[in-house]
C-alpha cells in the first residue's frame, strides 16, 4: 500500500481550498483519505501566517512510515520548515521542438555560408585590387576626352 501525503480540493468554483492529507496513492484526488495533516489556503496574501497549517508531528510520523510527499506538498513542507525543496531538474523539456530546431540548423547553415562567401570576398579582392585600379584610371581619360570633345563642338 503505498501512501502520499497530497493535496485535496475543497471550496467554491474560483474559490480554491486545500486540504494537505495522506492518502492510498491510488485513491481519487478528492476522494477518501487516511489523515487530515493541515490546509492551504492559496488565496489569501503570501506572508499570511494562515495561507498553510501543518501538523508537524503527524507529518513526520507518516514520512516515517512510508508516505511520499507530492512536489507541492514538499513545497509547502520547505516553506513551513519541514524539510528541503526538492530540486527538480528536467533538461529534456527545455529542449526546443522539432520545428525549432530546423529553424536552428536553417540559421546555422545560412550563418556558415555567409562566413564562407566572407572569406573568399576577403582573399579575392587583393588578387583583383590592380585591375580595379587601371580600370578607375582608365574611366578620368575618357571623360576628359569627352568633355574635350563637347568643348569643340561647341565653339
């Protein structure tokens, strides 16, 4: 029989009230229970002193036997002073989904290229500097000439 120490709702609709209980792990959320442990009450301001009640001693008795609390429960328990936070750690949902991590690849690959057309744009232009030159020296003669030739005409 293996035991939980959870939560159970009590209260109005959008009016939530909980009961911390130990309950058969297979018994309904608000179904049967062994032991009402205390209550929490989520809607009433965080530094309330009656936000959550716990009995303490009934709570180690229940750990002692065998009962595990819920996340929340243990929450509850860290901040009453009970025992630890547990520390949860699940790096497989912090992973992007399939759609991103195409998007990932697509930019990676984009970025690559980018680098590599970067690169050759950077080795090209010292082989091909000269030509520009005698290029841009060759375009001055022209226009003169023909703003020589314009000058002729005209007179």
């Amino acid at each position: 029989m293996a035991l939980k120490i959870r939560l159970t709702r009590q209260g109005a609709k959008k009016r939530p009230f909980y009961r911390v209980v130990v309950a058969e792990a297979s018994s309904p959320r608000d179904g049967r229970y062994i032991e009402r442990l205390g209550t929490y009450n989520p809607m009433l301001p965080k530094d309330s002193e009656d936000r959550v009640s716990l009995n303490a001693e009934r709570i180690q008795y229940w750990i002692g036997n065998g009962a595990k609390a819920t996340d929340r429960v243990a929450s509850l328990m860290a901040s009453a002073g009970l025992g630890e936070k547990p520390v949860r750690n699940n790096p497989e949902k912090a992973k992007p989904k399939a759609k991103a991590q195409e998007r990932l690849r697509e930019q990676a690959e984009a970025k690559q290229a980018a680098e590599e057309a970067a690169a050759e744009a950077a080795a090209a232009p010292e082989e091909e500097a000269p030509a520009e030159e005698a290029v841009a020296e060759e375009a001055p003669a022209e226009e003169v000439a023909a703003e020589e030739d314009e000058q002729k005409a005209e007179a």
